[in-house]
C-alpha cells in the first residue's frame, strides 16, 4: 500500500509546478486575446483562446484553486456569449473581458 505522506509529498510537488507556470499561462492567454482581429470574426483564434481559459477553469480546481477556477469560469462563460453570436467583441466587450483578465491575474498572486 502506498504511503499516505510520500503521496501527499508527490501531489504538493504537483500543486507547485502547476502555480509556477500560472503566470506564463495568463501571459499566453492575453496575448492570444491581444491577437484577435478588432474587426473581423476569427474562428480558429478564438476557439484557441477559448480553449486556454477552459483549461484554466478545469486545472484550477484540480489544484485547489477555487476562486482560479471561478474567475476564469466567469471568462470562459463571457467568452461561450460571444462565440454563440459569432460576434466582434465591441468596445464594451473588450472592457469586460479585460475585467476578467486583471481579476484573473488577482486570483494568481493569491496564491
């Protein structure tokens, strides 16, 4: 049977890999958002931004965090909106997404 400490000592290990790298993922996150066309539908970019902040949403409650996975729940969420509508974010769209970002980096430093 395995040792209940060596595999909370693994899962730790784990845990601090995956808040290391949490920056450089929000860094790839807004620089695929920053890459969006301002005036034009872009499918594939979107669906791989799209893609970022669900694996975000997922992973974060893997680690335990919880107010991680929420924000970036609420991004992905805003994002479902604007992909269903296959709409241009307009200037007000643009202001709530970068909302979400300047909390998700909050969550980040939270931990």
């Amino acid at each position: 049977m395995a040792d209940p400490a060596d595999f909370q000592a693994k899962l730790r290990v784990l845990s601090d890999a995956y808040v290391a790298q949490l920056p450089d993922r929000l860094t790839q996150i807004e620089q695929a958002w920053g890459q969006l066309p301002r005036n034009e539908w872009d499918e594939a970019s979107f669906e791989g931004l799209h893609r970022m902040v669900h694996s975000l949403t997922g992973s974060g409650k893997t680690f335990g965090l919880a107010l991680l996975s929420d924000v970036a729940r609420k991004l992905e969420e805003y994002l479902d909106a604007l992909a269903q509508a296959k709409s241009v974010p307009g200037e007000e769209q643009r202001k709530r997404i970068q909302h979400l970002l300047n909390d998700l980096h909050q969550a980040i430093k939270q931990h």
